[in-house]
C-alpha cells in the first residue's frame, strides 16, 4: 500500500504540491487566527487583572483634587474592610501639607503614603526621587527627602524643623521635629518630604491634621459599580452645579472600558471567523479529494475488479490525498507552535477527502465504468 501511495504521488508531481501548498495556506490561517483569539483572551484577562483603575477624590464640582483639607474620616472609610471601602482598595495615595520653618528656609511638611501619591515624586507626573532606605513611604521613622541640589551637602544629616499643625479649636500648633536626610527628589523649593507614618507625632491629641489629597487604586477591576454604590454612603458623585460640603470620588476607568470593550469586540469576531476557517479548511480538503479522484473513475473499476475491497482502496485513496498535507500541516504546527490546532485543520481535510472518495471508491466495477463512459 505504501509503495502504490508513493508512486501515485510521484506520477502526479504537480496535483500532490497542490495539495501541499494549499493545505499549508489554510493550516496556517487556521493557527493564526486561533493564536490571535487566544493572545486576545490572556490581554484581555491581563488588562482585567492589572490594569491600575484610579479612584480619586475632588470636591463635590469634580475641579480640585488637592487641598481638600479632608477629615480623618474619610481615610477611615477608605480603609476600613468591614464598614467602608477596605476591600475594594489595593493602594491608599494620601497627601498632607503642613507649613514650616526648617534649616532650608519657610517650605512645607509633605507627608505622603506612597511615591505616587506625590507629584513632586511621581514619575508620571515628571517627578522622581531616589533614597538609601529599603521602604521610604513604608516607614514610621523620621526621615526626609530634600531637593536634589541640596543632598550630597544634607546627606545623612538631621534637619530641624518646626511644623505648624493645626488643632481641633481652629488654632495653630509648633511642633519641633528633626528629620534625617535620606534621599532626594526633583525640585529646588525649600519643601521636605517624610513618609506619612512620620505625622503621628504631629497629630497629637489635639491635633487636627487633614489630608490635602487622597486617591486609591482598585483591587478587583470588575467591582467598580458595586464599590461606588458603597461609596456613596460618605462621598457624593461629581456635579458642576453643586456646592456642597461634601467630597466627590470618581472612578477614572474610562480608558480601561473602551480597552476591554475593544478587546471582548475583537474576540467576538475571533469567534466567527475560527468556524469559517474551520469550514474553510473542510471544503479545502474536500474539493482536493474530489478533483484528484476525478477521472480515475476507470482506475478504480480495475482495481475492484482485481479484488481490491472497497476498504482498502479509500485507505490507499486517502493515504494519497493525506501525505502531503499532513507534512505541511506538521511543520506549520511547529512553526506555530500550535500543535493541536494543525491537527485540527488536518482533522478537517482528512474528512474533506474522506467525503470525496468515499463515493467513487465503494461504487460497484459496472456502475464506475458506466460512469467512465
């Protein structure tokens, strides 16, 4: 069977790379747009996971997100997992500004939670910053960042500082700290940086510290709507015509919706068009197997009439129409490296074939030839 598969192959050079080449064109269409549905799907899974969703509150107009001199509570209920919005946060970005007077002059105390949460230091804002110790914004101790044109003379040095720290009575309080300088940001102002776990000493019982800007990063993307619907309880929704006391929280998820959208949009034509393809590679495999079996109609008379059972001559038909495509779709398989799916489109030509000779191969002898003539 095998030499009769190979000559037939070798007396039909060109019908055989036809096939060949054909079955190498539709295996690979097949692969790609099945690797272009599934590098979709793990984007879109990716965008769904990571994408960082800021939420970021503003005054009740939606106009200022800084200076908002807000009370503890809101932090509270930002953080709290059981009463607020704990569980629906991954990162707190808090800021507090408070006036002093230190070794580099008047400035301002910026507390804040982490190097995003301030634009002196946030890369995406045209900040930056670099420090000597593990976990700068992490840390409770008192240690600063000064300007960068003052740290290689302040390194390692301990500023002075008073800070006024308001009070719950509408005054002022001094308070005299003295921070280590380890590290720098961009800027040139006479302004120090400490991390927020540095203020407690500042926030006494009397004091009355707010912070001047608070924004937070969503946990889980796919909860926004449920998270505003509790936020909703301390926070009001952005309206220009309002004047109200109370803070606004929007959701900045508009560029993460038109990206998922965009993505579930290409995955649904993904969809439809893999079936095609599918069907594609069906009708490939069948009109091959049919224009080779045409007009050896006389042939396969001959050779049922010398004993060769239905059978075993549409085996020896399909071994002649499946050899070479079955090599090319092995090798686009690996070029791909999409195994599975090259075997799918060779399942699809093999039954294409299969329905092509499937008539002319069981056919009686008298019924071929009466066919032949």
């Amino acid at each position: 069977m095998a030499a009769y598969v190979l000559k037939r192959i070798m007396r039909r050079p060109w019908n055989s790379l036809a096939g060949l080449v054909v079955a190498g064109i539709f295996c690979f269409v097949l692969c790609y747009l099945a690797g272009y549905r599934r590098e979709l799907e793990e984007h879109l899974a990716e965008v769904k996971d990571q994408y960082e969703i800021l939420c970021v509150v503003t005054d009740s107009r939606g106009v200022q997100s800084e200076k908002l001199n807000l009370a503890p509570r809101f932090e509270k209920f930002v953080r709290d997992e059981e009463k607020g919005l704990g569980k629906y946060v991954k990162e707190v970005r808090m800021v507090m500004e408070m006036p002093l007077e230190s070794d580099l002059g008047i400035g301002m105390l910026i507390a804040a939670s982490s190097q995003k949460a301030c634009r002196k230091t946030n890369p995406a804002l045209g900040g930056s910053c670099d420090y000597t110790v593990e976990d700068f914004f992490g840390s409770s101790e008192d240690i600063c960042l000064v300007p960068e044109e003052l740290y290689e003379a302040l390194k390692d040095m301990e500023i002075g500082a008073r800070v006024s720290v308001p009070t719950v009575t509408g005054q002022e309080e001094f308070v005299d700290r003295s921070y280590k300088v380890v590290g720098r940001y961009k800027g040139s102002e006479a302004d120090i940086i400490v991390p927020m776990g540095a203020t407690a000493p500042l926030r006494g019982s009397g004091g009355d510290a707010r912070t001047d800007s608070l924004t937070f990063v969503l946990a889980d993307n796919t909860k926004a709507e449920e998270m505003m619907e509790k936020a909703m309880e301390v926070f009001t929704v952005v309206d220009l015509n309002s004047y109200s006391s109370r803070p606004a929280l929007t959701v900045q998820d508009r560029q993460y919706k038109a990206t998922v959208a965009e993505l579930q949009q290409n995955i649904g034509r993904s969809n439809y068009l893999v079936p095609i393809s599918v069907l594609l590679s069906l009708a490939a495999g069948f009109m091959i197997g049919f224009l080779s079996v045409r007009g050896e109609t006389r042939t396969y008379a001959l050779m049922r009439t010398l004993g060769v059972r239905g059978p075993h001559l549409i085996g020896m038909v399909l071994g002649e129409q499946v050899l070479l495509p079955a090599l090319s779709a092995l090798a686009v398989g690996i070029l791909t490296r999409q195994p599975l799916t090259a075997l799918l489109y060779f399942a699809c030509h093999l039954i294409g074939c299969f329905l092509a000779v499937l008539r002319p191969a069981l056919a009686t002898p008298t019924k071929l030839l009466r066919v032949q003539e």
